[in-house]
C-alpha cells in the first residue's frame, strides 16, 4: 500500500446485494463519503469475498439469491466479530428480527436514505474501535485497533492486557477495561463490539436500570428515537454468553446488570 502524508486507507465496506440498481447507488454514495466498497451480488459470492479479504464492516440485504441474508449473517458469525448492518424492506419486522438474532449490530430500512446509512456505519466502526466519536473516513484505517474480545481478522493480533487495574468484576465474570477481554469463570469470551459496548454501558451502571432509549443513545449512538428490538436481541445474545440471569428485566423499564 502506498503511504501517504496525511490520512490512511478509507474503510472498506463490503456490500452484498442482489438489486443491480441498489446495489450501485448504494455503492457509490459510499465512495463519495470516502468508504471503499466491494460488491457482490448474491450471498455465497459475497461469503467468498468475505473470506479472501479484510474488510471493516458488511452491509447485506436480507433477500440474497442462493444463501441469503440472515444465513450469511450466521456464517459470517461462526467466525468473525466484524460489524454487520442489515439492509430491510420497510415494515419486514421478520426480517429485523431474524437478522438481529443471527447476530447483526444493526439494520436500515429500504429504500435506504444516504445520510442514515452513513449515521449507522459511522456509529458502528465507533463502537468496533472504541474511539471517540469522529468522522471514519477517509482518515479511519482499515485496520481498527480492536482489542482482544473484538478481534475480526488474524492481522496484527493486539498485545493481551498486561494487568488488572482496569478489572470489573461481577462474581465469576470479570471485564477488563483497557484490554477489552471478557472472562467468564476465568475463560475467556468473544463479543461483537456492539455486545462489548453494552455490556461496558451496564458494567458502568450496576444494579442501575437502564431504559432502552438511554441505551440507544449511549451504545448505538443513536441520536434520534432507535428501534428498541435491536437492544433487546442484543441483551439476547449477550446473556447466552455471560449467562441468562447476569441481566434483569425490570419490565416496563429496561435492564439492570445484577451486582
């Protein structure tokens, strides 16, 4: 890669979508906000590309020919914490919901709207590198600095934390703060970033209910109303990992983390 005087290599996105006309609008208008973009067209392509190169987030429509979204979602997931944006029909909460579950940080609906697109990418490459908030690109590198409990690609592996000053520890589950590791029972747990920063949100707050909305804006980064299903498939997925009752619902409210 050449290096240049000033900004790095712009975030690659790696777009999957079967509408031609979508697929290059959408394409297109990343560029010009300074993303690179690859494309494919149907899912097991876009599964191949996934494979043979790195890339910093996935933008993928649910309907795909031959393996479709929320499979390639599920696929993706066996191996890789990458941030996933899901791409909806309007009004499809099957669609949301499934591909929330297979473990997608987030979703826009269809027709997608230019300056949310790029709210929602910006917000998650946020979350995926723990930076402050800061336009990603062109000056974001194309290797974010994850820590171990984000690692999304066998490049440059982060050093492991060096000692427990930055421990949160909540009987048998331990979070390191500076090193962004998860222990459960002294075994180490791997986190999607948004499933990281929700779980830093409640360690900060413990015992403190937390409304969905004020998770919303301080986790999604949401600056506007967000859709409250996708905080709730999160906590989902994250109780699966740290254990179904380390969560409360306090119904009508939200969730509290348990001393």
């Amino acid at each position: 890669m050449d290096v240049k005087s000033g900004p790095q290599a712009p975030v690659t996105v790696l777009l999957v979508e079967d509408d031609e006309v979508i697929r290059k609008t959408v394409g297109m208008a990343l560029e010009r906000y300074g993303y690179a973009v690859s494309t494919a067209g149907d899912g097991l392509t876009g599964l191949e590309l996934f494979r043979e190169g790195r890339h910093d987030l996935l933008l993928l429509d649910v309907m795909l020919p031959g393996l479709d979204g929320i499979g390639l979602c599920r696929r993706v997931r066996e191996t890789s914490l990458i941030p996933i944006l899901m791409m909806s029909a309007r009004g499809d909460s099957l669609d949301v919901v499934s591909g929330l579950e297979a473990g997608a940080d987030d979703y826009v609906v269809k027709p997608v709207d230019t300056g949310v697109l790029v709210a929602r990418i910006r917000s998650l490459l946020r979350r995926a590198t723990f930076a402050p908030a800061r336009e990603p690109a062109p000056g974001h590198g194309s290797a974010p600095a994850y820590g171990p409990a984000l690692q999304h690609g066998p490049d440059d592996p982060p050093e492991p934390a060096s000692g427990g000053t930055g421990d949160l520890v909540f009987g048998d589950l331990a979070i390191d703060t500076h090193g962004l590791e998860v222990r459960l029972a002294g075994e180490p747990v791997a986190l999607a970033p948004t499933e990281l920063r929700l779980l830093l949100e409640f360690a900060a707050n413990p015992g403190i209910v937390l409304d969905r909305q004020t998770l919303l804006r301080n986790v999604w980064d949401y600056g506007w109303d967000g859709d409250s299903r996708v905080v709730d498939l999160c906590v989902q997925r994250l109780r699966k990992k740290i254990g179904a009752d380390r969560i409360e619902t306090v119904r009508g409210f939200g969730y509290k983390l348990r001393r």
